[in-house]
C-alpha cells in the first residue's frame, strides 16, 4: 500500500471524519449547493451550461472508468472509518465529481472555493480508507477529460444550432 494511505490510516481527526463523512453522504447536495451557487454569482447561461454538462459527461466518464477498471478497494482488505463501498474502488467519483465542478466554475469568483472543496473531497476519500492516492489521481485526471469533452460538445453543439454564447 502507498505511503499516504499508511499515514491516513493511522490519522485520526474527531473533526476531519466529521468533514469527510458529510461529503460522502452529501455529496450530490453540496453539487447541487454549487450550481445554485454559481447561478447566483453569475449571470453568464454558457458557464451554468457547461457546469451541468460537465456534470453529465462525468457521470458516464465515471461509469464507464469503474466499469472498465474494476479495481478491489483498499477497505475490503484493510481497516477504513466507514462501511466499504461495494462498487470498484478506481476512479475515486467524488474527487472525480468535485474536481469537475471546481473545473466548469474557472472564471467565476467562487471557483477558488470549489477548488478547495474538490481538495478537500480527494483527501477525504484517502482519509476514510476507501480509495488510494492512485484513485484520487485518476479521479482528477477523469474530471480533466471530462472537463474538455463538455467543452467541446458545447462548442459544437452551440456552432450547429447557431446559437449565440
């Protein structure tokens, strides 16, 4: 096992599990935070498009990742401060889903938080024993191209409709 998986094991923070537990739980309610968030922030349709498109491609980019690369998780053989999750430990979805809404908010002043958020969600999940480092990283590199298949369906989808940005 990676040595920053050893090292969170072995930490233990009463407030830190509080966090990260939350966000496990929550996670789809504090996506839906941000996008209202972001709605009230800006006034720009594309951006609040592209959030919600990103949502979608990274959903299916999830899916397909996890049903393709059906990694065990690293709670089914050792210790994790949450029930293990049944389904395949690579990607990790929630840095995946957060990292790809902290992307779609570049440009919006709240984007610095989301990127925060989206930090603290893959320290999280390492944290609470139920994904790698190596997780995390493929959810963050998941969400880079999910980020950029949004960008360019939008782009496309808005240049053959003619629609004006």
């Amino acid at each position: 096992m990676d040595p920053i998986f050893v090292f969170f094991q072995a930490f233990d923070s009463g407030l830190l599990t509080t966090i990260a537990i939350f966000i496990d739980k929550y996670m789809a309610f504090i996506m839906l935070a941000m996008f209202l968030a972001t709605y009230a922030a800006t006034s720009d349709k594309k951006s609040l498009t592209l959030f919600i498109v990103n949502m979608v491609v990274s959903v299916l980019v999830l899916s397909i990742a996890k049903g393709l690369i059906d990694l065990p998780r690293p709670c089914t053989s050792m210790h994790s401060k949450i029930a293990c999750p049944a389904d395949a430990s690579y990607p990790s979805g929630h840095t995946l889903i957060s990292t790809g809404g902290a992307l779609a908010t570049a440009g919006n002043p709240l984007f610095p938080a989301y990127l925060a958020f989206a930090a603290l969600t893959g320290i999280s999940r390492v944290y609470l024993g139920i994904h790698t480092l190596y997780d995390v990283a493929g959810g963050i590199a998941l969400a880079f191209v999910s980020y950029a298949i949004s960008k360019q369906a939008l782009s496309f989808y808005t240049k053959e409709m003619r629609i004006e940005p």
